[in-house]
C-alpha cells in the first residue's frame, strides 16, 4: 500500500495505471479451481467449513473460514 501512495502522490493518478498490477494470483492453480467449481455444483457441501476442509485435504491449502467466503466469491460460486 505504502508504494502506492508514494506513487500516487509523486507522480499523480496516471503513474498508478502504469503500474499494471494484476492482484493476488491466489493460493490455487487455474486447474484447481476448476476443481472446486465442480465439486460444489454436486451439492456435496453443506457450509463452507467443508470446502475449507476439502480444500486442505484434496490441495494442501489452507484457507481462513473467511478466505474461503472471499475465494468462492471471487470465483463466482456460491
């Protein structure tokens, strides 16, 4: 964040779009999410503490209850 705003206020607003920041690639490959997306369209998980747990179990990923919520978002499942 810190560098952002140096960016910001030195060079103004344009420099910040010239800084093609592309976010958090995330903790799961392209093909994982796939993945995931499938397992939940069976209707196999009842709340997402199962998904954070199959997550773990099936990828070796860790995730808060909360970065679950926000990687099913993300990904636009729910």
């Amino acid at each position: 964040m810190g560098e952002w705003l140096r960016v910001y206020r030195n060079k103004g607003l344009d420099a910040l779009c010239t800084l093609h920041y592309k976010g958090d690639p995330g903790k799961l490959t392209a093909g994982q999410v796939d993945q995931l997306k499938e397992k939940v369209s069976t209707g196999c998980f009842r709340n997402s503490e199962q998904i954070r747990q199959w997550l773990q179990d099936t990828f070796g990923v860790s995730y808060t209850p909360s970065g679950v919520k926000d990687l099913l978002r993300r990904i636009g499942v729910s």
